[in-house]
C-alpha cells in the first residue's frame, strides 16, 4: 500500500528488519540505511496509517478472499525463490492448487483466430483430463479459451488478474471467474478495489509465468503481451512452448519469433505431456520416491525435481549450492537411477525402461 515500494524494496525492508512486522518498529534513519529507500521513500512509509491496512484486510474476510504471504504454507513454492515474486496475493477459492503439480501456463492473443481458440480450449481439456493445472491471464481470447477447456475437466485451472479480485467486471467474467473459483482458484496482487490499468498486466504476467513450470504461446503476433509472459518464464528458467501457424496472416509471427529464439514447437498436447516428461512424471517420481535422500542436499534436489526439468545452474541457485559443489551430488544420484541427465544441462526423475514404453 506504500507508493514506491514493490516486492524487491519490500524483500529488502523485510530482510534489513527480520521480518514484515518489524518494518514498522525501524526508525527513520533505520529505513534510509536500506539500499534504495530514499528522503520521499521514508515520507510515504511514515506516512501510511495501519488502519487502512486492516480495512483491507476486513474486506477480504468479508468476500471470503485468502491473504496470502511467502511465509504461508499456500504459498506458491515455484514463487518463493524469485526475486521479484508478490509480497502479498489476495486468492478467491482453493487456495491449495496454487502448489499444483504439474502446471501448465497458457497465453496467447486476444483477438484469437477461431482455431486458435478451439486448439487452447482442446488442449486444455486433454491436459486437464490428465491431472494439469492450466494458469493462464483470463483474458478475452487464448486465456479465456484455455481456462473453459480446463473447466470441462477436473483438474484445478488458476487465473491470474491485472486488477483486484472486487473489481467491477461483467457478468459474463463474473460468472467464469465463480466457476474458476469452485474448480481451482482466481489470484491478484493488487488491493481488492483496484480496476485494471495496463502497467499492471505485466506484473501481472510475471506470476503466470512463475508459477507454471512451462508456458505455452498458442497463438501470438509480435506485438502481444503473451511474448512478455513468455520472456519472464525463459528468464526464470521454465521451458517455452509455441504452435506455429500459416506465415501470410501473421497471427503466428510472436510465436515463430519464439521459436527461433528456442522455444519447444508444439503441434500436438501431446508433444507438451512429451517434452515436459509429464506422461510419464508418475512413473518417474514413484521411482525416486522408493530412494531415502542421505542428505539434505539430496532432498533439496528430489523436492526441486518432482514434476519439474530443470538446468543445472537452476538447481544450484534453489539449493544454495555453487555448480561444482552441486554436480558431485548430480552424478551420485544419476549412477543409481534416481535423476536422468537430459541434453542442454538439464535434470528430471529417471523413468524406469520398462515405464517408457
């Protein structure tokens, strides 16, 4: 509620204190000796009233709104390590399948060609069908697509705002936000009452792309916002997924742009369940989950890797650990077939031979 003040000052503050609660027992000349907290910094933290806070937080136990912060066990786990992930998300439904196992985010335009809507909406039924979670912006087009094809399925589907979960909003997204809300759960970072502005989507993208551990561009020109969310999850080391399309319309361009640039081509769900290992991620962590980790550090990466492809430097920068202290560990557990070495430095469960086929 500090003007100024996001997650990374907010991080900062919190870690210079010990703790949120104690921000606001610092001294003035205790705020200013944090990095980045300057003279019109510290006017606005001494100038914020602790009843406004609480209004909000009366408000969100009136519309039944979970508050939810990085210490809470909700609290989503791909989130908590990034350096710029919320301080704060306001959750409406199951709160529990923000921690989803397998997560698949999926974007792409709004104004979506009709077979760009029916292969999202396809796609995301057959995953859901399959036990993944589909977290995509609830936006017109691919995002509202992906989330109605989620719904005919049981999986849990997430939808992530760019305003507050009060919002006034038409009925009809009313109605798809009380339908996400019963199967999975609709998420903000923005005070309830706040009405969308364009700076939020970005901010808003940002949580898409953390929290699945993939996101797919099903249909995107150069100048959509899904390459934005697509750009955030290569820089958090997530796989990158695009569909490529007819050249002449250009309705595919951002997504063979993406794929030129690395992104996985995809032309069917069930190259996605191929390329994420998600076919076969029950298999595979049964498997490991028969070997007791003998350290710490073993358990870190099993924890890391349930679910999930991750590089090399991914996994040393989760586990607190350098690359040449992390590869030892990687090689043991490779030897015994719990981890699998995968081209491009890259680790995931080992899948058992006679599981492959």
């Amino acid at each position: 509620m500090v003007p100024g003040i996001g997650p990374q000052l907010g991080r900062l503050l919190v870690a210079a204190s010990g703790s949120a609660e104690n921000v606001w027992q610092m001294q003035l000349n205790d705020w200013q000796k944090v990095e980045g907290i300057g003279p019109k910094l510290v006017q606005a933290l001494s100038g914020e009233d602790q009843a406004q806070a609480e209004q909000v937080v009366s408000q969100c136990n009136q519309l039944n709104l979970h508050l939810i912060c990085p210490e809470d066990e909700a609290y989503p786990e791909r989130l908590r390590p990034l350096d710029d992930s919320p301080l704060v998300l306001f959750v409406r439904g199951v709160a529990g399948s923000l921690n989803h196992t397998p997560m698949l985010a999926v974007v792409g335009a709004r104004r979506a060609s009709r077979e760009g809507k029916l292969l999202a909406r396809r796609w995301s039924r057959y995953l859901s069908e399959r036990g993944i979670c589909i977290v995509s912006g609830m936006a017109y087009g691919i995002d509202a697509a992906a989330h109605g094809g989620a719904l005919e399925a049981e999986s849990p589907t997430i939808a992530v705002l760019g305003c507050g979960l009060a919002a006034a909003v038409s009925q009809q997204i009313q109605k798809q936000m009380d339908a996400i809300a019963d199967q999975g759960c609709v998420v903000s970072e923005f005070l309830p009452d706040t009405g969308p502005r364009p700076e939020h989507f970005p901010r808003r993208n940002r949580i898409i792309a953390g929290m699945a551990q993939a996101t797919l561009v099903a249909e995107a020109d150069t100048r959509s916002g899904s390459l934005i969310t697509a750009g955030q999850a290569a820089a958090y080391g997530r796989e990158v997924l695009a569909v490529p399309g007819a050249v002449l319309n250009g309705r595919h361009a951002g997504c063979h742009h993406l794929i030129r640039d690395g992104a996985m081509l995809v032309e069917s769900a069930q190259d996605i369940l191929t390329t994420m290992r998600w076919q076969q991620a029950g298999a595979g962590i049964r498997h490991a989950e028969a070997y007791k980790p003998a350290n710490e550090d073993e358990r870190k990466i099993m924890a890391l890797l349930q679910g999930e492809i991750l590089h090399i430097d991914t996994l040393a920068e989760r586990c607190g650990l350098t690359v040449s202290e992390l590869s030892p560990i990687l090689i043991a557990l490779e030897l015994i077939g719990v981890i699998e070495s995968l081209p491009g430095s890259r680790y995931a469960f080992a899948v058992e031979e006679h599981k492959r086929s």
